[in-house]
C-alpha cells in the first residue's frame, strides 16, 4: 500500500490535472480512484471503437484504483469503480469521449477489470480499455 500512498500524497493534486475520489470512514481513507483526461492512438484500440477522423482518439484515463488492506473484500473496489464509470458516463454526455482506458498494476489487477467488461489494447500487456457503450450497459 506504500506506493498508493505515496501516490495520493504525491500525485494527488497535480495542479487541475487530476481528480481523486476518496470513499472515507471517519477520518480514514478507505479507498480512492482518480480521473484525468487522456488520448489513445487510434492503432493501439479495437475497430470497434476507432471512432471519428483523428489520429489520437479522447478517453478518461482511472490513473489509480486502491482499496485500503482493512477494506478489502466488501466491495469496496466495485463501489468505486462503479462511480468512476458514473462519473465517466456524464462527462461523455457533456464533452466528447469514447471511454475509459487504465493501466492494471499487475495481471490480478488486469483481473479485476476484466470482469467488469475492459479488454487490453494492442502492445500494451496491462492497458485496458472499456468504451461508453459498455459502461451504459453496467450502469442501467
């Protein structure tokens, strides 16, 4: 969990570029995730999502996704994956985005997104992507 940390007290506040969620208990942090705005080359994305004529396509990018070790295992992770996605969603209907990309720290966590529907980009082990479309079908 030190590099979470270090994350949150490090990167946390870069300067508008960042947005972090923080789910709390009194006044500890049970778990986070972060939000930024990112492009993706066009290439590196399914066909199914290589939308519109740019070269490098817009995304949110979830920059970190932590659970505190007491938290884990309550479902804390869906929780604030699930707002992510939320907030993700109503941001595409005010500006244009096709998605979701994150970077899983390791396989496990590649794992986890997994299962909520994100797929791996084209050379890149642990990048994922889940377009709108499929977070509609999550949320509703």
């Amino acid at each position: 969990m030190d590099a979470l940390n270090t994350y949150l007290r490090r990167f946390a506040n870069q300067r508008g570029l960042t947005r972090v969620y923080v789910l709390g208990e009194e006044a500890r942090i049970a778990g986070y995730f972060s939000l930024s705005a990112h492009s993706v080359s066009r290439q590196d994305l399914p066909p199914k999502i290589q939308a519109g004529p740019y070269e490098e396509l817009p995304f949110l990018i979830l920059g970190r996704l932590a659970v505190d070790r007491e938290y884990q295992g309550r479902g804390l992770g869906d929780a604030l994956i699930v707002h992510a996605f939320a907030i993700t969603r109503s941001a595409a209907g005010q500006i244009g985005i096709l998605g979701m990309i994150v970077d899983a720290k390791d396989e496990r966590a590649a794992d986890f997104y997994q299962r909520f529907g994100f797929r791996r980009l084209s050379g890149a082990a642990l990048r994922l992507v889940l377009p709108i479309t499929a977070m509609d079908r999550l949320l509703d």
